[in-house]
C-alpha cells in the first residue's frame, strides 16, 4: 500500500530512512458514528420518523440512505489516504424496523456502509444473546468488546474479540472494544454472557496489542463520555477513543456541544488523547483526523462532526430497499391514534435528568390503566422514553417509536421504605444522565444532587384522594412500574427483591400511551411540579425547590443556575464532578456564594478554560 506525506516532507523523509532514523508522520482518518438506534428511516427535529411533508421542506436528518451517500463522499475525497470507519454500538432498539426484523435489518444496511470495526452497546443484547447472535450471523466486520465474555455455551462462541489488528496504509492500527459495565441491569444478555470490568479487559487487551508491536491503539467504546474521559482515556497506550452510549454531541461550533470535539484527556503517560463521540440516531457522521509521530504517539488530532441534513442526497437504491422493509409494518405505523395540541417533549436531557412532559404523560397514562387494581402509584424510567412526539396527529408508530422496547404493565406491592429505596437507585447516576431517573405519578418527590449517592431524596410524599400526604415507610402500597424495571432492570433490584404479588403481564406501555391519548385528545403536555431538584446555596437558611422545564404552576420559585448550582457551601476541600453546563463563575457562585472567586477554583485545578469545562472530570474546589 501506499504511504501519503506532504510534499515538503519528502525529501526529509527519504533522507531520513536512508540513515535509519525516523519515519515520517502517519496521518489517519477516522469516520464514526455511535448510538444509531435503528433509525433506519430518516427523523424529524423531534428524533422521530420524518413525514412526507417534512422531507419535502428539507427538515430531515440522517437515516441511513443519507448515511450511506455521506460516507461514500467522504471516502472519495479521503481517496488515497488512510481512512477507518467505525461504529460505537447501539444500532439496535428505536423504530418498527428493529421490531419488526430484530437487527437483521440494521445488519444489512450497515454492512453496505462497509464498517471497518465495531463494538456492542447494551441494547445489542435486548433480545438477549439470541438477536446478537442472529446480527452476528448476517454481518460482514469484526466486532469488538474486551469485557464480553461468553461462556463455552454462548450462542454468540468466540465472533466478538478483544480487539483486532488492521492494515492501514502500511500501518498497523489496533482497535480494543469496550461496552458499559451495567449492561446486565440495563439489557439481558442472559447467563452465558458474562460482563467483565471495562478498565481492566481494555487494559488487558491494549497490553496484548503492544506485545504484538502494534504501537496506534484506538479504544472504541460504548460507556458514555464521562466513563471515556475519567478511564478509557487514562488507560496506558491507549491514543484515541471514539466512543457512544451517552449520545454526547461534540462539536467546535455547536452551542449545545457537550465538549469540544475531540476532548483532549492527559494520560499519565505524558500524553493527550483526543475523545470523540457523534450525538445519534444518524444524525452526525464522525469525521476525525489524528496524525501520530513515528513512535505511535498523537502529535495532533481535529476534526467536526459532520450534520446529515437535507443537504445530503439519500442513496436511492437504499431508498428503495427501506421502503420494501416498511410494507409490512406501513399499516401499523401509519393508523392515526390520536391529536396532540402540541409537542411532547421526551428528550434525552429531559427525561434523564428532571420531570419532562413525556415522563409525566406515561406515567399517568400507566396509572389510568390499572386504577380499577387499588394501584395508586407508578414509577417509570427515563431511558425508556425515546423520542418525543411534534404537534397534530399522533399515529401509532410515532408511540412505538417512544417507547420501542416491547415492555409490559407490571404491577406489585411494595413498602414506603423500599419505594424511598427506588427513587434512591433512580437518582444514582444523574452526573452520567443515567436511564434509571424516575418519572412517577401519585407521588411528589424532591432531590438534592449535591448529596452522596443513596441520600439524594429530600422528600416523598403520595397521593391519598386530592392531597398528598408524606410516604409512610412501614406502610404498603399498589405500585405499577414496566417489567423490566420491575425484574431489577436499571438497577431497580429492590423491585425484584422486595416486591409482592408480581405480575408482569400486562399490555404493552405503547398500547397504554396510544389508548390513554386516544382518551384524552386533543391531548395537551403538561408538567405540574411532581418531581423538583433541591438547589443548595452557600449560607442558605433553607433548602428551595426548582420546578421542572415547563412546570404549569402559579408557586414563586428561585431562578435556577447551571449544573453546579446544587452543590452545598465549601467549608473545607470538596471535590465536584463537571457536569452538562458547568462554568467556573457558577461553581464558585455555589460553593462559596461569590462568583468572582472562581479564579480560586481554576487555580486548583490548571487553570482550565472557565466556560468549556470537560463533562465528567473531577475538580478540586478548595476551602473558601
């Protein structure tokens, strides 16, 4: 093969081999793509399917024809240069494709795209070790997972390595793969699958690439942005990571960028290493270029995520296989279920992190269904929400597309401290937007984040007739929640262990979503207040309370600050976490109640940029 230098380099170069000293810069082209979620069909703004009219007024994104036609252009004009194409997992579970044909679909169209390497996420193994196995069956590239670990009876044998070595341009490149340690709690890969430590089998592989010579290692992960940057990025001889899970949009240019693109981590081994990841659902191709030195280190990287919109001309002939795909699920998707007045909002960053609308209509529309079983309470989880829904019609596979995972009502009883106990689990892992946050109904709760895991509940309280009076820990209540929660999923093992008189077998929530709007339209979103986040300040005489997004209430509430601004007032050294939004004026606003002071904070810690603060790194404040 052939290898590419500037011009200006080759004489040097030539000289230099000819002394036996160094060889030149090798420069290679990463295109990536993460979280695809069979969006097979191109989405709207709301990351659900696009209309017909919506096409038609260039306001789609992504989908795979479009993906396809982009990484054929990218590869024409990369021709000549060392280009890799990799996929950071979660292709399935999100429309009626994945319903329909169990990843077969996705498996044939990400095969056209000719991926060099991917890994799994989670959702890879919602049909347990079955559907994997079937995807592995039908694609043509090596997978990728250091911590999968079948047993000699797994379905899956030995078709997901550690890691592999590729030829790039004359190099060797080597990929270790790595998926989100709690893949167990939130999907099902069964009990001859076994989930090993992300750190420890990367590390152990990245060391097996080195004993092989290979010197270029890229970590393609799928344990969200804050994992990659805290560990992955860390681990020796690791140089590049591209990663999914956490959908992160990374971008220069973006106001809403998780990060800058790539985030560069220090590695203890007195090097950087740059961290990229591409938002979801099709909508970004990763485009990445890192140039290394010749002993294999990163000398510099850059790079954007590209936007597939409607400025990219979909591939017709993959136009014309999806649209043979889509006959048998057409009438479904298409029957009209309901009107909504306007758009529910089921967000990400909502539903994960606070009340969002979506949250509060499932929840309801749970609780509506099983009112006549004495039930009075439901718990949902966020991640199981997955788009939102625009204005106007509602159809039937818009409420598919929400809430895609085939879940049933599950109802049980359970004990107040327990219920406490959940809503704790569910709280758990807000700094990484975690699945498990708790959208509920027939209850209020308030939390405080700033508080250690496991004691960030503020207050409880349920409702009894038209009041709500406080959660009684000793007393009994009827709960409905989904199967999959209710079976320990998402870390909701205090369901499983301390439920009584289970059953699991209820309609499927899509069902209850589409029969609940059918009821209620036109349907009108609401938030009302029923979850609230505790904002601690710096000589606060009391704790106050902050609605959710949208919250209709007439109750004067305090103006809410970024990320930092629960975190309680420093009276010694504390350490905080960045999260989404986090500035250093904030965070010194938080801990010491004077913004100003926020040069302290910096001085800490490196004197990092004050309002592009890396998610997920940890901060030293010191004592005011």
């Amino acid at each position: 093969m052939i290898r590419h230098m500037r011009t200006g380099l080759m004489t040097a170069s030539i000289l230099a081999l000819s002394s036996g000293a160094a060889f030149a810069d090798y420069e290679l082209n990463i295109l990536h793509i993460n979280d695809l979620h069979s969006r097979i069909e191109s989405i709207n703004k709301f990351d659900s399917t696009c209309s017909a009219e919506e096409e038609g007024k260039n306001e789609c994104f992504g989908g795979v024809a479009r993906l396809k036609s982009l990484i054929e252009q990218k590869r024409q004009e990369l021709s000549g240069k060392n280009v890799l194409l990799l996929n950071a997992g979660d292709n399935f579970q999100g429309s009626l494709f994945f319903t329909t044909y169990k990843g077969l679909a996705e498996a044939e169209f990400l095969n056209l795209m000719k991926f060099d390497a991917m890994t799994v996420g989670n959702h890879e193994f919602d049909e347990s070790e079955d559907g994997l196995a079937g995807f592995l069956d039908k694609i043509t590239f090596p997978v990728v997972t250091a911590n999968v670990l079948p047993s000699h009876k797994s379905k899956i044998g030995d078709r997901i390595k550690p890691s592999i070595v590729l030829e790039v341009g004359g190099q060797k490149v080597g990929i270790v793969g790595a998926v989100a340690n709690d893949t167990p709690e939130l999907s099902s890969p069964g009990p001859d699958i076994l989930i090993g430590d992300d750190v420890a089998t990367t590390t152990a592989a990245v060391e097996e690439l080195k004993k092989q010579g290979v010197d270029k290692i890229i970590a393609l992960t799928h344990v969200g942005y804050p994992r990659d940057l805290a560990a992955i990025a860390k681990i020796p001889d690791v140089d590049v990571v591209v990663g999914g899970h956490s959908h992160s949009l990374l971008s220069n240019t973006d106001a809403k960028a998780e990060g800058p693109y790539p985030t560069m981590v220090d590695n203890p081994g007195g090097y950087k290493v740059p961290v990229v990841q591409a938002a979801s659902y099709t909508k970004y191709l990763g485009d990445l270029v890192v140039t290394f030195d010749d002993k294999g280190v990163v000398k510099a990287a850059k790079g954007d995520p590209i936007l597939v919109d409607s400025s990219v001309k979909p591939d017709e002939a993959v136009l014309t296989r999806i649209a043979e795909l889509a006959k048998p699920i057409e009438e479904l998707r298409s029957k009209i279920i309901a009107k909504t007045e306007e758009p529910i909002d089921g967000s990400r960053e909502n539903c994960r992190a606070r009340e969002c609308q979506m949250g509060s209509l499932v929840a309801d529309a749970m609780l509506d269904r099983v009112k006549g079983q004495g039930v009075t309470i439901a718990i949902t989880n966020g991640g199981g929400l997955r788009a939102s829904i625009d204005a106007g019609d509602v159809s039937m596979g818009e409420a598919i597309t929400v809430l895609p995972f085939q879940n049933t009502v599950a109802t049980f009883q359970l004990k107040g401290d327990s219920i406490r106990a959940a809503l704790e689990n569910g709280l758990s892992k807000l700094e990484e937007g975690g699945g498990r946050f708790p959208q509920v109904a027939g209850l209020k709760y308030s939390f405080d984040r700033s508080k250690p895991v496991g004691s960030r509940v503020v207050s409880v309280e349920v409702k009894e007739g038209e009041t709500y009076v406080p959660l009684d820990p000793a007393k009994t209540y009827s709960l409905v929640s989904n199967n999959y929660m209710r079976n320990g999923g998402d870390g909701y093992d205090v369901f499983k262990e301390k439920g009584e008189n289970a059953y699991d077998y209820g309609p499927g929530l899509e069902t209850v979503l589409a029969d609940y709007l059918a009821a209620h339209q036109p349907f009108k979103p609401y938030t009302d207040g029923r979850i609230t986040e505790v904002a601690s300040a710096a000589g606060a005489a009391a704790t106050e309370a902050k609605p959710a997004a949208g919250t209709d209430t007439t109750a004067t509430q305090p103006a809410a600050t970024s990320g930092a601004a629960t975190a309680s007032a420093a009276s010694g050294p504390q350490k905080h976490v960045i999260a989404k939004g986090d500035t250093l004026w904030d965070l010194a606003k938080s801990f010491y109640g004077e913004g100003a002071l926020w040069k302290k904070i910096s001085e800490a810690n490196g004197k990092p940029a004050p309002r592009a603060l890396h998610v997920g790194t940890e901060l030293e404040i010191p004592a005011k």
